[in-house]
C-alpha cells in the first residue's frame, strides 16, 4: 500500500515510513525516485500507512510537504504543481517497477502488452 499524504510542497525531499512487510515495495519506490529525480528520505509518516503496517500488509507512507496541515491555513493556493506532478511520477514509476517484478521481468513491457493482459 502506498499512502502519498501531502502533497503540497516537497521541500528537500519526499518523507518516506516503511512498515509491515514492505521490503520489495521499498525497493520499487527507491528505483522510482531514482528514475523520477524524485528525492527520498527517511522521516516519519504517521498516516493511514501505519493501519495496514499493523495489520501486517506492506505499507508505504510518502509525504511531500502539507503547509497547515488539518488547520484552516491547508488550502489549495498553497500547492505547488511540480509537487504534485512529481508525487505522480513517483507513485506511476513505483507501480511500474512492482509489474516488472511481480512477472520476474528486467525491463518494463510495451504499453500494448500491459492493455492486453490488464
């Protein structure tokens, strides 16, 4: 489970809190970001991410920045575009790099295939 709560202002980086069994969903994230030149670091995310971690599920909390976070100052003229763009290309580049994986591929397939098999 990836769980991007907050994205508004991605600052130095991307807040990354990993739990339950999340190794190959830290790994596809790490690749991710690479691709992406989406920073990473470790930092806390307490999030819906912890619910499934507890539940043993592997969980992923991002956060990429939230000004006024749940107080009337969180209003959406103070979101920045790039972040919100590069939280997609984040999460888009995960999910790809999980396909690869989960079909024991080394590179990603053609779009068409992807159609094909759903």
């Amino acid at each position: 489970m990836l769980n991007v709560d907050g994205a508004a202002q991605l600052g130095d980086g991307a807040a990354v809190e990993a739990g339950g069994p999340a190794h190959d969903l830290l790994a596809a994230l790490d690749q991710a970001g690479r691709e992406t030149g989406v920073p990473l670091r470790a930092g806390a995310m307490p999030s819906d991410n912890r619910r499934y971690a507890a539940a043993g599920l592997p969980a992923i909390g991002i956060g990429m920045g939230m000004p006024g976070y749940q107080t009337p100052a969180e209003t959406a003229d103070r979101v920045e575009t790039t972040t919100l763009v590069a939280a997609t290309r984040l999460v888009v580049a995960t999910v790809l790099r999980l396909v690869v994986h989960s079909r024991g591929l080394t590179t990603l397939p053609h779009k068409d295939e992807l159609q094909r098999e759903g």
